[in-house]
C-alpha cells in the first residue's frame, strides 16, 4: 500500500475503534446523570456533579449483590466441570489407543450439527423432570461439558512431546499419574484459555438461566439486568448504572486475560 | 488361554440376565396398565354403585340388601370380566369369610383421591349419597389385562433369542468371519426380543383402555336400565366417566374403536342409554404413551450381545494386555464426558423428537400423541413464517460484518501501539455483558432523547423511531450484532492472516503486484478456510438470536423483529407448548442442517489422526 493509503486505512479503523468506544462511554456518563436530565435534549453528557448515588439505587432495586453471587457460582462451576470433563475426555482422544476412538471423536463432533437452541426445550423437560428448575443444578448441570473444550485441548494435547510421558512410563506410572504429573502441568495455557472462554460464555449467557431461574434469588446478572430493564423502563441512569456494573467483571478480566482470550478465540478459529 | 471359559461365562450371564431383565421389565409395564386399568375402573364401579343403589331408610348410607344384590349381579353381567367386591365398612360383603379391610386402609382411602393399588387388587372408595363420607370400597381384581411372562410373541422370540446367543458364544475364539455373523445375528434377534416385549406391553396398554371403555359403556347401560326415575342425565353418569369425556353419540358399533377427534387420537366407544338415546365415551388411548417403554427395553434387550460382543474382543485382547488396559483407562477417562453427552445432547434430540409428536403442556396431564399436528400447524401459521424470513434477513449482517471484520484485520495487523489499541477497542463489545450492550443501544436509539437521533439531527435527518417503527426495528438489532460481532470476527481474521506465511506476500511483491492483487490472488484464497468458518459459525449463531431480541424490541412492533429463538421461547413459555415448540426446534435443525454440517466437515479437516 501506498504511505498515504495506509495512513487513510489507518484512519478508518481508528475511527471504527472510537465508534466501538463511544457507547461505552455514554453507558457511564448516563450512569452517572441525574435521573431526569437524563431526558434533557440534545443530550449533554454530565450536567453538574456527577450522581454516583445511582449506583447502590439501582443495585439495590434489585437484589444485585446476589445476582452476581449466582453468575459467579454458575460460571464458576462450569469452568471447574469443563475442564476437568474435557481435559479428561481429551487425553483419551488424544494418547490412548482404543478400539473406535476415531469414529468416537467424529460422534463427540457431531454434537456440533445440533445447534444449541435445538436442545433447549428437551433439556429443559430433561431438567424439570429431575426436579431441577430454579436451582444451581439446574443452572449447572447442563453446561458441565463442552465439546469445543475437548476440541481444543486434544488439538493442544498432541502438541506434547511424547518423549516426557515415555519416561514416566519407563518408570511405572499409570495412565491417571501421566495425565496429572505429566501432561496437565504442560498444559497450564490451554487450559486456562478454555478457562477464560467459558468462563465469559458462561456469564453472558442469557437464555438458558431465564428460563430456568424461576425465583428472584435464583436469577444471574444477565436476567437481572433485563428484569431491571422492565421494572425502570424510563428510568435510563439506573438501567445504565446496574449495565455498568455489571459489564465491569468482564472487561476487567477481558483486560487482564487478553491474551488467553484472544489464543482462545484465535484457536477456535484456525489452530 | 484360561482367560476364554472366564469371558464365555460372563457373555453366557450376561445373555441371561439381559433376556430376563426384558421380560421383567416388559411384565412390569404391563401390570402397571393393568393397575392403571383396575383404579380407572373400581372409581367407575364405586361412581355406578352410589348411583344404582337405594339408599338405607335412614341416613345417607345404602340400603345394605340392596348394595348387596347390585354387587352380585355386576359380577354376572354379560361381558363384565372384572371381579368385584365391595366392602361396607370393612366387612366385605359378596365372600363373607374373607378377611375384613384394615381401619386403616378406609381411613387412607378417605385422604386420597381416586383408588388406590396393591397386591393385584384396587381400592377406591364408595362415598355416601351426600359425596360426602367413604361408607365403604370397592375392591377390583382386574382379569386378562397384562399378558403372562411369555405371552404373546415373546415366547418365540426368546427361543429365538437364546438360540442365538448360544450360536455367538460357541463361535467364540473361532474364525473371525464366523464369530461376526453369529454376533450380528445374535443382535438382531436382542432387538426382535426386545421389540415382542414392547407389542406385549403395547398390547396390555390398548386393552387397558379398551377393557375400561367397555366395562364403562355396560355400566352406563345398566344404569339407565335400573334406575327407577328412568332415564340418567349427562350429569349423573359423569361421575361414572371419570377422567373421559361424555358427548352426544349415534349409533354405531359397540366395541371400542380408535378415532381421531378434533387432530387428537382418541379411543372412542358408543353407549346406548335407550332406543333413541346414544352417547359417545372419548378418552386418551393409553397405548399412545407406551413409546417410552421401547426405549427401555431395546437397550436391556441389546445388553446380551453387546457382553458378547465385548467377550469376544476381550479374547482377541486377551494376548496384548497392554492394549486391554489402555482400552479400560481410555473408558475411564471418557466416562464423564460420554454419559453428560448422552444424557443432556443425545437423549434431548430423541425427546424434541418424541415431544414434538404430542400435545405436551406442563400444565396437562394428558400428553396425547397427534402425529404430525404440531408441524402441520407450524407451516400453516404466518408468524412463523414471519420468524424464519426475519431470521433469514438477520442473518445477511454475517457477510457484511465478515467484509469489515477482514478489512480491519489487514489493516490493524501491525505492531504499533496504535494498532493495538485499537484492537483492544473493537473487541471490547464482544467483551462485554449482552444485555448491558442491548440497554445502551436501546437508549441510544431512544426516538426523542437518544444519541443517535441526535446525531442524525445535526445533519438534518430524522427524527427516526428506531425500535418502534416496523422498517427500522429489525436493522437496528442487525447494526447491535455487527457492532458486537465485528471485533470477534477480527480477532478470527487476525490469526489467519499471520498463518500466511510472508514470504509468499513478498515475493509477489517483488513481482511487482500491487496491494490490491497481492490481497486477491495469495491473501484471499490462503484465508479462505479461516473465511469459510467464520461464515458458518456466523450464520449458525445468527440464526439463533435471541437476547437482543427479547431486551429491545419482545419481538415487535408487530412482528417486525420476531425471530425463530424468540418464536420458539413463546411457543414453550408463555403459551406452554412444548410439543409445538419441539417441532419448531426441529425445524430449526433441518433449516441449519447445511451450515452445521459445513462446521463439522471444517472441524475435521483440522484434526489429524494417528
């Protein structure tokens, strides 16, 4: 490219960028308006001091405070069952050799070829029959296996060197030592970009938790914060601040993890 | 080889054990229809009883001769096949020298609705005049419902069964051709087995039914004959109807027949209440419901020649212990996995399938079997059509944000300071809280204090209704995904174009091709798996868009913004229609079959086996 085409390219995409930038941007300054100039036109972002009584108003409108106790236990759960569930599945698919692993991976895949939306009604049936609606279980129990996490770490897996594990075999560990002393240690990135991933799918996930939360006390961040939405319809600075808040754990960690997330997309992907 | 009589014995008690869990099972369903019948039919009985019989010259209760005399002459009714006996009190009346009824038992029949079951006899209560004190049971030992242990086909069957496992297991260790034919034999005589319990079990639920429509129509028919004041209205034999429904009929034959009534299989049977008087007795056939019990007994049925199939490759093993023992790890190590995807993945295609086939509501007990109704329905409802063309519409911001997703991507590639921020910047949203997205879009796009109406206001436009004008709502939700989905896409671009290797950049360079080129003839086409996935996977969570939806718009104004996700959420849970819901979902599947299975063939191509 020419200097002054690429300086023009440049341009563009940093005007892309600040567009990205801009919402969030009047996401915090509605936060912190006064409740009725947030109506005033055109809109002046901040007139007078800043309210930051808006935050604990909204956050407490609505139990908040275990919103994001649940969001954090659902996500968390997951993240622990998903790794543990694909990292095991994995290191089979991966190193040993059995009967039909081939054509058993190919079936592990094929759960690919049902779109997620395809599964929600039957599992919610599956759920409810269990008893299971309107609790952590029911929250969990449905999300503790990811067949992309099984993915990406067999594909992560055959990376090792076999050499390390013929030695630990040389000295009669068994396939369980092998995989806990030898490969999970080598493997601390991938999992923690699958961490990182689920982690966040986790939380932003909306559907599944509304319609299993039935109970004010069962309901994540993402469910809460639309129920918010419909509670204080014209009340935008409450809605904004309670969006803030609620968007704060995932940019935090979207910042301190960026590179796991972008491996993590990046491995989806192309890898 | 002392291994092989070790892995023959365990086939040989697995065969066993597996044919008789099948019949076990298969007897049990069987006498549970039989139970189901007997308690629908000592409440029919009781109801007919209290209706028929004079009442004693004081009090509420019956006039116990009469009561008496009733029962008898139930039990000698042409066609009554039941046996009946009735306790007044404890005391049972027809067989006096039998044992009494426990106080306790009336006291628990008073508590319960309906009758209750044990040790091959139901009890239901038999209230006074008043409907108002249990006097009494009536007790029903149902006869010819359940088919015996080895009734119907299931006798051949087995003969054929255990034929067929002792040939697999006397091929054992033979020839490999000889041991696959016997083995495939073996397993279809497991799923012919398995399928003759199911007709006996299928068979015991259709008699139940019948056996119960029939034993009702007598009764009615009786009743109409006795009572005194002549001709029992609609109202009086509801009671005798219990759980089914009583219309106006005409005459036609008197056997129980299977009908379809408004869509919903029915079992139907005509009762005449006098020469010109005829009424139609509907209810829920329970065969309908027996479908369940397949899926039961066809895996305990294929117990047997899966063990001997597993002896088999046992044996062969047997040699290289090593490659049992990684095989047993390999199990263990799946073992997680493999049960979560068969009990929350594979089972719930199999149920969408079976719900989507019934009228099944939460709220209802009765899930009948409608066939094809739910789809039929679907494709004839203009809303969902409305959904799939607004869903395929959404669909089109894939290839438009996929064009500047790659754009920036070749241009942010680099690693200045710069680029990098502005790469952090425009994967944030896709960083971010969804519904924290949809509520900042959502003010922004506010028609009268929104941002974006401002904006548009300085150069003269507008104002415009974003949300609330059915020509903008669906491309205001389609500018939120592009908005989100644009740094995700990037980020996928990013990889691939540092996969392609510079040398090939710049030796075109030195060819002298131009930026322009170089991107068409090397970048493009080296990019284009990568292109390819993130226009698959693209497409396949397009079109399940669901959260944007039901924040901004609830699928309006009208049905402007309505999508399959938001039609199918509905469908299950504000109308409770979870067989229609089921079928959208399946429709759902075949509509992205194509884009899943494009997912899939990509996914393959990057793994490598060994």
């Amino acid at each position: 490219m020419t200097k002054a085409g690429e300086r023009f390219a440049l341009g563009l995409v940093l005007l892309a960028a600040l567009a990205t930038v801009l919402p969030f941007l009047y996401m915090l300054a509605t936060a912190l308006t006064g409740q009725w100039e947030a109506f005033r036109y055109p809109p002046a972002l901040i007139r007078g001091r800043a309210h930051f009584e808006n935050f604990p108003a909204a956050l407490t409108a609505l139990p908040f405070d275990r919103f994001f106790l649940n969001s954090a236990i659902v996500a968390t759960c997951v993240v622990v069952g998903q790794l543990f569930t694909s990292a095991m599945a994995a290191y089979a698919f991966a190193r040993l050799r059995f009967p039909g692993r081939d054509r058993l991976f190919l079936g592990f895949l094929s759960v690919l070829l049902v779109p997620a939306l395809v599964l929600l009604v039957p599992r919610f049936l599956i759920v409810n029959a269990l008893g299971w609606v309107d609790t952590y279980a029911g929250l969990i129990s449905t999300e503790l296996v990811s067949v992309w996490g099984i993915f990406l770490l067999r594909q992560f897996f055959r990376t090792i060197p076999r050499e390390l594990e013929d030695a630990a075999r040389l000295d009669g560990a068994g396939e369980w030592t092998i995989f806990r002393r030898v490969v999970l240690p080598l493997s601390k990135p991938a999992l923690a970009t699958l961490a990182v991933l689920s982690f966040v799918d986790q939380w932003k996930s909306f559907l599944w938790p509304l319609v299993i939360a039935r109970s004010t006390e069962m309901q994540v961040v993402e469910v809460g914060l639309a129920n918010l939405h419909g509670l204080y319809y014209a009340n935008w600075p409450y809605q904004m601040a309670a969006a803030v808040t609620a968007t704060v754990p995932l940019l935090l960690l979207y910042l301190v993890a960026q590179r796991y997330f972008i491996r993590g997309i990046q491995m989806t992907g192309v890898t | 080889m002392t291994a092989l009589p070790r892995w023959r014995a365990g086939a040989l008690l697995a065969a066993a054990g597996s044919a008789l869990l099948t019949l076990a099972l298969a007897r049990w369903a069987a006498r549970r229809y039989e139970a189901a019948f007997a308690r629908r039919s000592a409440a029919t009985t009781a109801a007919y009883l209290a209706l028929v019989t004079p009442p004693a010259p004081v009090g509420a209760d019956y006039s116990l001769p009469q009561l008496f005399i009733q029962t008898r002459s139930l039990n000698a009714l042409p066609g009554w096949t039941p046996r009946v006996e009735v306790y007044h009190g404890t005391a049972p009346l027809l067989e006096a020298g039998a044992p009494p009824l426990t106080p306790g038992v009336l006291d628990r029949l008073r508590g319960q609705a309906g009758a209750s079951w044990r040790r091959g006899v139901a009890l239901a209560p038999l209230f006074d005049r008043d409907r108002w004190d249990v006097v009494g049971a009536v007790a029903i030992r149902p006869v010819g419902i359940a088919p015996g242990w080895l009734g119907g086909w299931t006798l051949p069957a087995l003969a054929l069964l255990a034929a067929a496992a002792l040939g697999a297991l006397r091929t054992l260790g033979g020839e490999w051709e000889a041991v696959r034919r016997a083995l495939m034999a073996y397993g279809a005589a497991g799923v012919l087995f398995g399928a003759a319990a199911y007709v006996n079990v299928q068979q015991a639920a259709r008699a139940s039914t019948d056996q119960w429509l029939a034993d009702a129509r007598l009764l009615m028919q009786e009743a109409s004959a006795r009572l005194p004041q002549g001709r029992p209205t609609l109202v009086d034999l509801a009671p005798l109807a219990g759980g089914a429904q009583v219309a106006p009929g005409d005459s036609a034959t008197t056997r129980p027949t299977r009908q379809q009534v408004g869509g919903v299989p029915s079992a139907v049977v005509e009762v005449r209440l006098s020469s010109r008087r005829w009424v139609e007795l509907r209810t829920a056939p329970a065969e309908a419901g027996a479908l369940p019990w397949l899926a039961l007994l066809l895996p305990l049925a294929l117990i047997g020649p899966l063990a001997a199939w597993g002896a088999v490759w046992a044996e062969r093993e047997a040699a290289r212990p090593q490659r049992l023992r990684e095989t047993a790890a390999a199990w263990g190590f799946l073992a997680p996995a493999t049960l979560h995807l068969a009990i929350f993945s594979f089972a719930p295609i199999l149920l969408a399938v079976y719900v989507s086939l019934h009228r099944w509501s939460l709220v209802e007990q009765e899930r009948p079997f409608v066939g094809l109704a739910n789809f039929d329905q679907l494709v004839r409802d203009p809303a969902v059509w409305i959904a799939l063309r607004n869903t395929a519409l959404y669909t089109l911001t894939v290839p438009v944000t996929m064009v500047l997703a790659l754009g920036a991507a070749l241009a942010l590639g680099r690693r200045t300071w710069t680029a990098r921020l502005a790469r952090t910047a425009v994967f944030l949203p896709y960083a971010s809280s969804v519904v924290a997205v949809a509520l900042v879009w959502q003010w922004m796009y506010h028609a009268d204090f929104g941002a974006i109406n401002w904006v548009l206001s300085l150069v003269g436009v507008g104002p415009v209704d974003w949300l609330g004008s059915p020509n903008t709502a669906l491309v205001a939700l389609m500018i939120v995904s592009l908005w989100v989905q644009a740094g995700y896409q990037m980020t996928v671009f990013l990889a691939g174009l540092q996969a392609i290797p510079r040398d090939y950049l710049d030796a075109a360079r030195v060819d002298g091709a131009g930026a322009w080129r170089r991107l068409r003839t090397i970048t493009l086409p080296l990019l284009k798996p990568v292109t390819l996935f993130v226009f698959v996977t693209g497409i396949i969570s397009a079109f399940q868009v669901f959260t944007y939806v039901y924040v901004l718009t609830g699928g309006g104004p009208g049905h402007a913004t309505d999508v399959v996700a938001y039609r199918l959420y509905q469908a299950a849970w504000a109308f409770l229609q979870f067989g229609s819901a089921s079928a959208l979902s399946l429709l759902l599947f075949v509509v992205l079959f194509g884009a899943t299975w494009g997912q899939l063939r990509l996914l393959e191509r990057r793994v490598q086996y060994d």
